[in-house]
C-alpha cells in the first residue's frame, strides 16, 4: 500500500519513479505518514526544479534524503558495520542532541532490526558465498526484507568484512540487555548509549571493565 502511496503521489506530480527508488525512500523515511508526503513533495519539486531527465533512481533519493534527513538508528548503522566508533559517536551526539523521550526507543529498534538483518545476511552469505544471493535473501525474524539500494548494499558489505555471525550474536545480546533500562527508566542517559556503541563497535557486544574514553 505504501509502494502504491508513493507511486500515484508521484504520477500525481507529472514525475516518475523506479521500483528500486520507492523501495529506498520507504526505507529512508521512518513509518510516518506526514514524512513521507513532506519528503515526497521535496523530492518531486527538487527534481522539476532542476529539470531532471527519467525516472528518479535509487540513488537520487538516498543523494537527497542523504542531505536532508536528520540522523537516526538507519544513518548510525552503516558506522557500526564499518567498526567506526569516531564517526558513529558522533552521529550518535546529532541523534540524542535533537532527540526527545521517545529517541532511545526508537533507535534502540532501529538497531536491533538492522543486526538481526546483518546475522541473516552473514548466515547466506556463509553458505553461498554469493552476495547477490546474501542480500537477496536477507530477512529478519523470518520475514522477508531483500537489500536493494546501493546505500544499504555498502553497509551490509561492510558488516559482513567486518563481523562474523558470533560476533553479531553478541552484539545483538548486548543491544537486548539495553531493553532492560529503556523499559524501566524510558530512556539510556548519553553515558551508556556512549558505551554501547563502544561495545558494539570495539569489543563486538562485549562490555568491558572499565571505560575507555570520555564522554564526547
């Protein structure tokens, strides 16, 4: 329904659109009805603007949700795949800088669906050795959830040289004891959303002793 959403807003705006196109703005844009028809109506204006030729492609809409989109759990992801702890801190500071009581529950879904994503993608690959067939085939829970966009196939290739399927196990153990405090206080404070990402990144879900860094 969505798909068909977006492909009559779009007809409706004299300017067409590919499969693969939909398929990454819808993955783009987190399940709000309001932002998608906000960042659909910037899209299609941005492409009559500036008088662009064909059909708007996968990597149009990731070049402009790219550029204005705020951060969330989706743009964090492909800094952890690629171990990244510089780059995801500081995304990690946009999210919660301009975040509210419901950001820590948000990205800690976010998260959890993209490793779960990560370990199916792991576990073809592992077995087939194929890429196209990893991505293909990625699911989560059991539910279908192919990787088509560039954006999304460069971060899973990256997790994929990245982590092993043990070390994602862990890592996705790491980010279900997070429930316990977002559930029972609501929120993570800065300190331990800091420390999970160092977790997840340096030590593949594994929480060390001591701390290793300051507060950024």
């Amino acid at each position: 329904q969505k798909e068909d959403w977006v492909r009559n807003f779009f007809r409706n705006q004299g300017v067409t659109i590919t499969s693969d196109a939909i398929s990454t703005l819808l993955e783009l844009i987190d399940n709000d009805t309001a932002e998608m028809r906000t960042v659909c109506s910037q899209l299609a204006l941005f492409w009559q603007t500036g008088k662009k030729k064909g059909a708007i492609d996968s990597d149009a809409v990731e070049t402009y949700v790219a550029h204005t989109k705020n951060e969330n759990g989706y743009t964090l992801f492909p800094a952890i795949a690629s171990r990244d702890l510089k780059q995801a801190l500081r995304i990690l500071g946009a999210i919660l800088d301009a975040g509210d009581s419901g950001t820590s529950f948000s990205l800690y879904s976010q998260l959890l669906w993209q490793f779960r994503r990560l370990r199916s993608v792991i576990r073809v690959w592992q077995e087939t050795h194929t890429e196209a067939t990893a991505f293909a085939q990625a699911s989560i829970l059991g539910t279908p959830y192919p990787i088509r966009s560039l954006r999304e196939k460069n971060s899973y290739r990256a997790g994929i040289r990245a982590y092993t399927e043990a070390e994602v196990t862990s890592a996705l153990m790491a980010l279900e004891d997070a429930d316990i405090p977002i559930k029972s206080a609501g929120d993570m404070t800065r300190l331990e959303w800091e420390r999970l990402l160092f977790s997840l990144i340096t030590q593949s879900g594994k929480q060390p002793e001591q701390p290793t860094f300051l507060t950024v």
